[in-house]
C-alpha cells in the first residue's frame, strides 16, 4: 500500500495532523494534493506560512517549523471507509510520533481527526487541554466535503496564525539577548 511519508523532526512549532491520506494524495506522493482542497491557500492567506505554496511543496514546510502526518497513514476515498482498529491503532503510533518530536503546537486537520484521536467532542480552536506538553488546535476540515465556507475556515486558520505569532514572540522575549563586543 502506497502511503505518505511523514514530514517532522524535533522541536518544530506545529505539526499538522490530517485524517488520513486521500487516494489522490498517496497517489501523486504528496499531501493535500486532492482537486477543491483549500489546505494550501488557507494556510497562506492566514500568514500561518508566508508563501503560497502547494502540494508539491509538502516537504519545504519543515523549512517554516512546520509538520505533516495522519492518524490513520492508509489513503481511502473517504474517512468513512477506516475502520475502529485503523484509528485505535493510528492514537498509538500518532501518540509515539508527538512524543518523540514535542512540537508547540498540535493542528488537527478536521474535527474528525482530533475526536477520531481523543475519542471526545470538540470544537474548533484552541482547545483546553494539552498533548505532551504541546498545546492542541483544531481547524476545520479542508476537505472539499466540508460544507463550512471558505472565509468561516480562513477565521479558524488566522486563528491558528496570531497563536504560533504570539508563540514566537514569547519565545524571542524569552532568548537571552546577543552580547555586542
């Protein structure tokens, strides 16, 4: 079965995690590449990355901090088509993968995918409990099967956008200042 690698490494600032691969996705070898998916305008146009890039483009995310993987690695037309053992599964490995690499921040890609992984009801945003120590945030699903509009997404997305800036800022308050000779 042809799936899609992950993209990490440690301390990035987010990490994006989708359901799982779509057919066209596993097919092309790159994520979010299905036609109608808003995954790669919505994260530019919110300043969540500040080139407008595309699917081809998966890998360079880690040059802007930034993570992909699934819960589920197995492509399929829809997530209806996973089954309970393809997700009790994917919390074990997804939970080793945010472990391991202690991203700030956790982006679910859908509420599926975040209720799939905490097997509790959510709603978009922020949410109030933490992931190894990451904070956790749930964008709407940029499947082109999500009836939720264009500019509700682009809400959630800037959202996503003014926490990893207030994020940085912190982080660069937080530095120790460069001694000048």
């Amino acid at each position: 079965m042809r799936t899609l690698p992950d993209h990490l490494r440690s301390g990035m600032k987010l990490v994006i995690v989708g359901c799982n691969p779509g057919d066209r996705s596993a097919r092309v070898g790159h994520y979010y590449a299905g036609r109608g998916k808003e995954f790669w305008p919505l994260l530019y146009d919110s300043g969540v990355v500040p080139e407008l890039l595309d699917h081809r483009d998966d890998k360079r995310m880690i040059e802007f901090g930034i993570g992909l993987t699934d819960l589920v690695k197995r492509p399929t037309r829809g997530v209806d088509e996973l089954r309970r053992e393809e997700f009790a599964e994917g919390r074990i490995l997804l939970a080793q993968k945010l472990e391991q690499y202690a991203p700030q921040v956790i982006a679910f890609n859908g509420k599926i995918a975040y209720e799939s992984f905490s097997q509790r009801p959510c709603k978009l945003g922020l949410q109030k409990e933490r992931l190894y120590g990451a904070l956790v945030f749930v964008l709407p699903s940029t499947s082109g099967k999500n009836a939720i509009g264009r500019g509700a997404k682009l809400r959630v997305f800037r959202q996503l956008a003014k926490l990893l800036k207030k994020l940085e800022k912190e982080r660069t308050k937080g530095a120790p200042a460069e001694r000048s000779n």
